[in-house]
C-alpha cells in the first residue's frame, strides 16, 4: 500500500496586501450553512503567507500550504500562483 505523506491543509485565495517583505496577505472565501435558515452566506478570513520571491502581486490568485509557524501570525506558505492579475483577460 502506498501511504499518503502530504498531509499538509491547502487553501486557495486572493492576494489583498503585498506590502511586506516575503509575506502577503490573503483573503479565503468559503460558504458556511446558517445553522436556523438553512441558507448558504459568505464568511471571509485573512491569513499571513510566506512569498519568498517576493513575486504575488494584489489580486493574484493563489495556492496557500499549511507550514510551521514562520513568525507571530505567519503559519501558510504560496505554494503557487494559479492566476495572474490582469492576465488572460
């Protein structure tokens, strides 16, 4: 059998702020079920990645993997950039 090593969460979201060295914020929508209406709505959460090259740029699209804990509030790394801002447009 073969075993699964990549256990590490990834998310995938949109680059709000680039204005620190190596680190960008990004922003993961998800939908949550309200517990009383049974309706779907939008919850929005931010997290601090790692961007080593310095390369995410506002409004990419990124891939974010699960890391240890780089930092204070840092624990995500980019794992890629799926899509460019402005590109294929």
């Amino acid at each position: 059998m073969a075993e699964n090593n990549n256990k590490r969460k990834t998310k995938v979201g949109t680059v709000v702020s680039n204005k620190m060295q190596k680190t960008v914020v990004v922003s993961v929508d998800r939908l949550v079920m309200h517990p009383g209406y049974k309706k779907y709505y939008k919850r929005r959460s931010k997290f601090k990645a790692h961007d080593e090259k310095n390369a995410c740029k506002v409004g990419d699209v990124v891939e974010l993997i699960e890391t240890r804990p780089l930092s204070k509030t840092k624990r995500w790394a980019v794992h890629s950039i799926l899509k460019k801002e402005g590109a294929g447009e």
